[in-house]
C-alpha cells in the first residue's frame, strides 16, 4: 500500500499499475435532510446521507452520490469495507489527480 496522499488525510492508493484505485475514507450519517458532504471526522470525509441505513439504502445512495459528485459510472465506485458500519471505505476507479481536484474544490474541506 502507498502512503497517504500529504493534502487529504482521506486518500490513498491501493494496488499497482492498472489496478489501482483510489480509496476514499468516508464516515457517514444516515437519515439525514438531504446528501451533503459537510467536513472531516477524524481523518475522514463526513458525509451525511438522506437515506435510511436499511437493507443497503445507505450503502447504494451512497455510490451513486459519490458517482455522481466525481463523475464516474456507479461501477466505478465500489465498497471495500464498512457495509453495516458508519466507518466506510470505497475504492474509486478514477485518476487520483481528479479526485484530489474535486476534494480541493468542496468548500467545507478548506482550512
């Protein structure tokens, strides 16, 4: 595994060559109005989710809001661990410089 990304402490690289993918930390709050990425918790995204933690609700909108916020196909979005917990992992299939640029582009990450 390659070491953190020095600006997000919520990034990393995992495998090689065309394997690799990027991995996101996300913690998550289920239930809320509407899906918004509100800043950080401990060392990971804080996202909050307008949908229910059953049966995978939370775990699908959850792909899909991320899909759509990097503008990559739901396919591309896949999760690594943390299906029943709030502390989640995703591998995103997209070059880490377009993850990064939409990270330094989210307001509410900025110092």
């Amino acid at each position: 595994m390659n070491p953190p990304s020095p600006s997000w402490p919520c990034l990393r690289l995992d495998g090689k060559g065309t394997q690799q993918k990027v991995v996101l930390d996300l913690s998550v709050s289920p239930n809320a109005k509407r899906t918004e990425l509100v800043g950080w918790h401990d060392g990971a995204l804080r996202v909050r989710l307008s949908a229910p933690p059953v049966d995978g609700a939370a775990n699908e909108a959850l792909r899909k809001w991320l899909a759509s916020e990097l503008g990559v196909p739901q396919a591309r979005v896949t999760l690594l661990r943390g299906a029943s917990g709030r502390r989640k992992q995703w591998a995103i299939d997209a070059p880490e410089a377009d993850v990064s640029a939409w990270l330094s582009r989210q307001s509410v990450l900025q110092t």
